[in-house]
C-alpha cells in the first residue's frame, strides 16, 4: 500500500535509491547534496559510506557497479570537478548494475566557491541527465534512473540544486524492489580503457546517445502543457523550463502560457521542441545558470527569448521572473521605521577552535594559503586572517608554488591552513608534492576532529565509519611522516592556548625544512566536547578597550562602553580571558 509523505528533495532521492534496490552508496559530503548519503545510510539494505573524496567515491561506486550492484554517488557541483575522471571513463564503460550519480548544483553560492552548471558535465562526458523539479520526482527520477542505466548500457546523471535539495515536497512511497546481483563477466573490450579498447567504446558510446536522443522525444520525464486559456486575441506564449526554474515559472505566470517542462535535460528532445514552438507564438527559455536549453533551440532553429531577459548568475525567483519578463516589480513591503534588521554575515562559532589560530595568524602578519571548510571565516573580519581559498587541497598545493616563486625566506613568513577532512580528501598529494620536490613551507592542520563545514560528519580520521560503526583512525601525524616529514618538524598543540600557539608558530617558521603543525581541539559543537565552563567580564574594570572583542566572538558583546559576556552563548573556551591585559575575565 502507497504512501504520500513530505520529503526533504535529498531525502525522496535517498527514497529513490532504497526503492530502486540500490545495494552501495559512495560519497563525499558537500552542502547541498550531504544528505542523500546521509538518508541512504538510514536504510540497513543498503551499504553506505563516506569516501576520502568525490572520485574514490565515484570509483567506489562504479566498481559496485561493474561487480553487479546497482550503485550511487553523490557530490555537490565543485565536487563533479574532482570526480570527473572516473565519471568520463564511466560514460565510455558504461555499467553492469545499474549506475547513477547526483550532483547538486549552488545558484547562488550559498556554501560554495563559485557557480557553475553540471549540465556542461553531461554533455562533455555525453552521459544523459535527469533534472527532478520536486520532491516527487526526485524520488520517481532517481527510481527510474537505475532501469535506465542498465537499458542503455551507461550511468544517469541527476541534477539537483539547493532548492530541490533542500525543500520539502510530497513523495509517493513504495515498496523496495529488490534486485539480483548481475553476473560479472570478464570483457576487457569494454572495460579496459586502454586506446585500442577506447576507441571501440567512444563509437558505442555515439550509438547510446543517438539511441537516447530518439528515446527522448516521447519519454516520460518531458511533457507538454498547454494553456487553456479562452482568450484568444492575446499572444500565445510557451516557456520552456526545467528544474527548479519551471516551478518559479508556474507560480508566476500560472495557466496563462503553456510549457514544455524538461526532466530529461541532456540530449534534449529535438522534434518534441520543434513541435511545441510551432503552437504558440512566442518562445521563452527560463533556465538558471548558462543557456543550454536555449542554445539548443537556436541551433535546431527555433527563435527564443531568455538570456536577453535573464540573467545567467544567481538564483532566479517568482519576482524576478515577473519583473524581467512582464514588467511587473515586486511590492514594497514597508517594514515601519522602527523596525531594523541588522547584518547576519557569517562567523565562527562562539568556542571555535580556530578562532584562537588565526587571531594568532593575523598577530604575526603572515600569508596564509587557505582551504575549503568552516575555517575559511578567517578571512572575515576582525580576523581578516587569510588571504587565498581556492578549492580543496589548494591551500598546500598553491602554498609550494607561493613559496619557489618568491624563495626560502617567504616560507618563513607564511602557512597553508587546511582543516582534518580537507587533508584526508585532497591536502595528501600536496604535502608529497612539496617533500618530494625539497619544499620548506609549512603547513597548518586545522584538526577539529569532524567535517564541520557540511554537519559534522565522520571521515577516516575519527574512527567511525557513516553508520557509526569503530573504525581505525587514519593518522595525520603518521600520513605526514610517511610523506616525508621529520618526526621534529610535527608539532600537535592546543589552538586555544594562544602562547604556545604563538610559540610554535614561530619555531616552526624559523626553520628551513618542511613543517607540519596540527592544531587540536575537537569542533565545540561535537557531542562529546564539553561546554560546562562559563565566563565574565568585571564591569566595575572594564575601560572598554576592546581587545575581547579582537577575536570575533559571537559571544562577547559591547554597550554603554563596556564589554560583557553573553551567557548563553559562552562555551567556556576562555579565549577572551587571554586577550584582556587588565586580567578582567573570570570564569563564573
């Protein structure tokens, strides 16, 4: 018997999985696609894990794949970057068990470093993809994905976006449907990609997609809906849309256009199109990001409007779509004078462990290479203490590049920071590079025991698999002595003591030979750390100075020119009580 439950977008194509049969899920987390993994998990049928990264994942789970399994992977778009070896070799192999993989793209950049559209990825690894709109889909597509994948002999791609991803939706369940481990059988032709092999495969692979192409136009992820409005002097208009994009479109113009709503968006239907442009009078492509829909409709010869009124940045809404398109601005909401709603940027937990590092980074005024994760809120002010982020793993990489450009002596004044997780995903190959190569610059590892970034999740250094199951700890001071670092130039320490911090730093940096410090101190929003200390600050002392409030701390406030302590805010980290020279801070 069928159920209608909401669901979270991540969590019906977690749904997806269960009822598809998918027996192993490999991933690596990244907002806004953590929680796919991290629903699939919750299902004791399949096997689910995280990987050190997006292409062990995609590696993981292709080999599941070809041994038989039906398999998942799931990354955000920044993600697929790292995954897309795998992913092209992927397209050329095809699968056994069926093989899909999500990718959830950021418009916007609410937690990401830049913006791109995955939609490029499909084509260029000319792997087909499926755009779910909601929830119901979400689960329906990624069900229906597995049969696919083993019908035309080749991974699905789903993509998602922060809005999928994260709204809720009602979703139609269903039963599990259990499937049978395929046969392996050995072929090299198809799986070994040497040249010979490759050459073979990258034919097959033009007949699949030709076979999809045709396929397209009549299958059930596109469908028509025509405007059965009466009025027939008006001018007939016909979005075409997909994703989350077609839902902002419904809201704003309702069933006064009609609309080709997209689910299949690589290859796109081409005579399905040609079609649905002949019975209305004006076309409109809506889509986020870069114009793949609209450049295809050009290039089939159909006239379209949508870049020209849209922009290809950002996040679209019901309100731009009415302003840009029907002229329409949004009302004024008139809040009343009395009301002020202040800045909300982003910060550092209040007992955040590298609050104290990077006060003590910024102190010594040095260049810091930084890296991907929570900690990246150094640069924000007051701090204001790094002064590149990249991508993951860039920080080290990017640090020995820095450092042979401008000489040993730049060492000296510089680190690469980078957080426990982001070392064990992609921070390794960067430390060979610089031992190998007889680099000096060092390297701070911000260890706060989780991946806080996405919702403290596990990784191989913390002992516990996604389940929760012990595993061994992968040690970052026995990675970085078989990388090649001497057993004196690892220094592990406790970022909230800022004098040995401060002490360290300056050891380390004086040296001429390659240094890893690993800053310890487990995340404060950890179940396991303790936040039963409190502190206050004297009034009757206080000369309003401000130098508490040099860190940055949430919970540390200023008024009538004098600094206090907000209680319920306070981790008791006592940070702040090193920083007041008038020795004004107690612990309560």
């Amino acid at each position: 018997m069928s159920e209608k439950k909401l669901l979270l977008g991540n969590a019906a194509i977690a749904r997806g999985l269960y009822e598809a049969g998918c027996r192993f899920v490999s991933s690596y987390p990244g907002t806004p696609s953590t929680e796919i993994t991290q629903f699939a998990s919750e299902y004791k049928e399949i096997y689910a894990e995280w990987a050190p990264n997006e292409k062990v994942g995609a590696e993981a789970a292709l080999g599941a794949s070809i041994g038989g399994a039906r398999a998942f992977c799931g990354m955000k778009h920044v993600g697929l970057n790292v995954a897309a070896d795998p992913v092209f070799s992927a397209g050329y192999v095809g699968v056994n068990g069926g093989f899909v993989i999500a990718v959830a793209d950021d418009s916007g950049m609410h937690s990401s470093q830049d913006e791109q559209d995955s939609r490029h990825y499909a084509a260029a690894a000319k792997i087909p993809m499926l755009e779910p709109s909601d929830s119901s889909e979400c689960l329906s597509f990624t069900k229906k994905a597995f049969e696919l994948s083993e019908r035309f002999d080749t991974p699905f791609l789903i993509r998602s976006s922060t809005r999928i991803s994260h709204s809720l939706g009602a979703a139609e369940l269903g039963e599990r449907e259990e499937t049978e481990l395929k046969e392996y059988k050995k072929d090299a032709a198809k799986y070994v990609m040497m040249p010979a092999n490759a050459r073979e495969r990258r034919a097959a692979v033009e007949k699949r997609l030709a076979e999809i192409a045709e396929w397209a136009e009549s299958c059930e992820f596109n469908r028509v809906e025509y405007s059965e409005s009466e009025n027939k002097t008006e001018e007939k208009i016909g979005i075409i849309s997909s994703g989350i994009a077609y839902q902002y479109a419904r809201e704003a113009f309702g069933d006064n256009c009609s609309y080709l709503k997209l689910g299949l968006v690589y290859p796109l239907p081409t005579e399905l199109i040609l079609d649905f442009a002949k019975n209305v009078d004006r076309v409109i492509v809506i889509e986020e990001l870069d114009d793949i829909i609209e450049s295809w409709c050009k290039k089939i010869g159909v006239k379209t409007d949508g870049k020209n009124l849209l922009s290809n940045t950002g996040e679209y809404s019901q309100e731009i779509l009415r302003e840009k398109i029907l002229g329409i601005k949004p009302e004024n909401i008139e809040l009343g004078e009395d009301i002020a709603i202040p800045g909300r940027p982003p910060v550092l937990c209040p007992g955040c462990s590298h609050r104290g590092m990077f006060h003590v980074l910024k102190k010594l005024k040095l260049f810091v290479s930084g890296d991907i994760g929570c900690y990246t809120l150094g640069a924000a002010a007051p701090l204001s203490a790094m002064d590149t982020t990249l991508c993951m793993g860039a920080s080290i990489s990017g640090m020995h590049g820095f450092n042979v450009v401008r000489g040993a002596e730049s060492a000296k004044k510089s680190v690469a920071a980078i957080g426990d997780s982001t070392f064990m995903h992609s921070g390794i190959t960067g430390l060979i590079d610089i031992t190998y190569n007889k680099g000096v610059s060092k390297i701070l590892i911000l260890d706060n025991g989780t991946t806080g970034m996405t919702g403290h999740q596990h990784h191989p250094g913390t002992g516990y698999t996604l389940k929760g199951e012990a595993a061994p700890i992968v040690s970052i001071e026995g990675i970085c002595r078989a990388a090649g670092i001497k057993e004196e130039n690892i220094k592990v320490f406790d970022p909230c003591d800022l004098t040995q911090t401060e002490k360290i730093l300056k050891e380390e940096l004086a040296k001429d030979e390659a240094c890893v410090m690993i800053a310890r101190r487990p995340c404060v929003l950890l179940k396991t750390t303790k936040t039963d200390k409190k502190y206050k600050i004297k009034q009757e002392g206080c000369t309003g100075c401000r130098l508490c409030m040099s860190a940055g701390c949430p919970a540390i406030k200023f008024e009538n020119k004098k600094a206090s302590v907000e209680e319920s805010l306070c981790t008791g980290c006592g940070l702040c009580g090193q920083l007041c020279r008038l020795n004004l801070i107690e612990e309560i």
